[in-house]
C-alpha cells in the first residue's frame, strides 16, 4: 500500500492536470467563439452591403444604416482575427499536450509501470511533472486564475488490466472515436453550406440572365462572398484533418490491445512496452496537432 504522502503526491498530480486541461478547454472556447463570430460579421457586412445598394435612394436613411452596419461588421473582422492568432494557437495546443503528458505521467504511474514500478513512484512522478511544468512556464499565466480541484478522485487504474479498460479503452471509444464523428458532422454541414451556396450563385446567376433581373445579379457576389467566407471558415477548423487523426489514433490503439491480447508474453518488461506504446499513440496525436495548427495559416 503506498504511504499517505505517495497518495497525496499523486493526488495532487491529478489536481494540476485538471488545471491545464481547463485551460486549455479555456482557450480552445476563446478561439473557436472569435472564428464563429468572425464567420458572422463577414456574413453580415455581405448581406448589409448590399442590401445599402439595393435600397436606392429613395430610402438614403435606410440605405446610410445598412452602409453603416455593413463599415461596422467589416471593421469586426480583423479584429477577431486578431484573437485566433499564432500565438494563441500555439498557447492552446501547448496547454493540450502540458494536459496530456501530466495524464500520461499520471496513469502510467497508477498502472504501474515502466518507472513507477520502484518503491519511489510517487518522488519519480513528482520529478517528471516538475521538468515538464519548468518547460511550460511562460505559459502559467493561463492557469493563475484556474482553482485547483483537490478533490479530484482518481481514475480507477490499479494494474495493466485496468489501464487498458479506463485510459486505453476509454480513450477509444470515450473520446476519439466520438470526436472523429462528431468531426464529420460539421464538415458534412459546412460542405452542404458551400453547395447551396454555390446552387444560389447559380440559380441568381440564371435569373439575372435569363429575365434580365439586375437585383438578382447583385446579389450573387453577396452570396459568392458568404460561400468564400464559409471554406475560409471551414479551412480554419481543420476539420477533415480531425477526423482522421482521431480515426487513426484509435485505430492504432486498438492494434495495439489486439496485439497484447494475441501475445503469450506477460512479463514486466512487456506491459512497460505496452503502456509506453500506447501513451506513445496519443503524445503522437498531440505531437502533429501541434505542427498542423502551428505551421498552417
């Protein structure tokens, strides 16, 4: 049984990993409300500019407050832009994988193995989280004003058998698996968005010519405008990106328990293996989620 001390340390350990976890959760909410409000105010300065021109003059008050609503939401834009730049993407995907490698100490701890099977599990955790917060400390700001949770209870992982139902399992089929579809989701809308958007253009495009509507006709840089606005959006979320490294994450987890379920070999040096594979796969997905979002505009 470990002392109370060992305990505590773990415990605790828990505790800052929620923290991270929050602050990213955090700061994932911040850019993804700046693109969604980004995503709007171009809609509307669209729809506002051109609704100025189509009032004529013989409304010029209506038409100078579509004009001045249009200047508004347009001037909107790069400031939201603003918010979701490289440097808050990278504070977020930074924040993620400080989240996931204190999880990843934590349950390899719990489970036993690799380092954590000496007599002082809980003084090597302490130390590995202590080299990992060292290397995020310009990022600490993000979590001054996050309480700890101490009460935090832990997950229930005792042994390997118990790490590859919670962490490994849980992962699969708790997280990535309904993540990628929940991924998929959202690019079917969006994709759908952009073909409506585009049978519009064109079905304005054969009004206008057809029946020589010239409101018809100036509409369809409007919703040109909205159609570019949206895959600019939809560009931005990653979202096909997504669902495949979630697909493909799980998929290489469930190999791996596969395999260790088809193996005869039970021995330590074996589930050390296992469970650094396993925490491997996911840092992995941490890994190229930091590159993509970091390097892509």
């Amino acid at each position: 049984m470990p002392s109370a001390g060992a305990a505590q340390v773990v415990m605790d350990s828990w505790a800052q990993q929620a923290s991270w976890s929050r602050a990213a959760n955090r700061q994932k909410r911040v850019i993804g409300r700046a693109r969604a409000a980004a995503l709007l105010s171009g809609v509307l300065s669209a729809l506002l500019g051109a609704a100025a021109a189509q009032t004529g003059a013989g409304h010029a008050m209506s038409a100078a407050w579509f004009a001045f609503g249009a200047a508004i939401a347009a001037g909107v834009v790069p400031l939201l832009h603003s918010q979701v730049g490289q440097r808050q993407i990278q504070d977020w995907t930074r924040l993620r994988s400080v989240s996931e490698a204190f999880k990843a100490e934590v349950y390899t701890c719990l489970a036993k193995a690799g380092p954590y099977r000496e007599a002082d599990a809980s003084a090597v955790l302490h130390s590995a989280l202590a080299v990992i917060r060292a290397e995020a400390a310009d990022l600490l700001h993000h979590i001054a004003d996050i309480p700890a949770v101490p009460a935090r209870a832990l997950p229930e992982v005792r042994d390997l058998d118990s790490y590859l139902r919670v962490r490994v399992r849980g992962q699969i089929d708790g997280y990535y698996r309904p993540r990628a579809a929940w991924m998929r989701g959202r690019l079917r809308l969006l994709r759908r968005a952009e073909l409506s958007l585009g049978a519009l253009a064109v079905l304005l495009g054969a009004i206008s010519g057809a029946f020589h509507v010239q409101s018809a006709a100036a509409w369809i840089a409007v919703v040109s405008t909205v159609s570019a606005t949206v895959v600019a959006y939809a560009t931005a979320g990653k979202y096909e990106y997504q669902e495949l490294e979630f697909l493909r994450t799980a998929d290489e987890l469930e190999r791996l328990v596969q395999d260790w379920q088809l193996s005869g070999d039970r021995s330590q040096q074996a589930e050390d293996e296992l469970v650094s594979r396993c925490e491997r796969v996911i840092s992995v997905l941490n890994d190229t989620w930091m590159v993509k979002w970091t390097s892509e505009p």
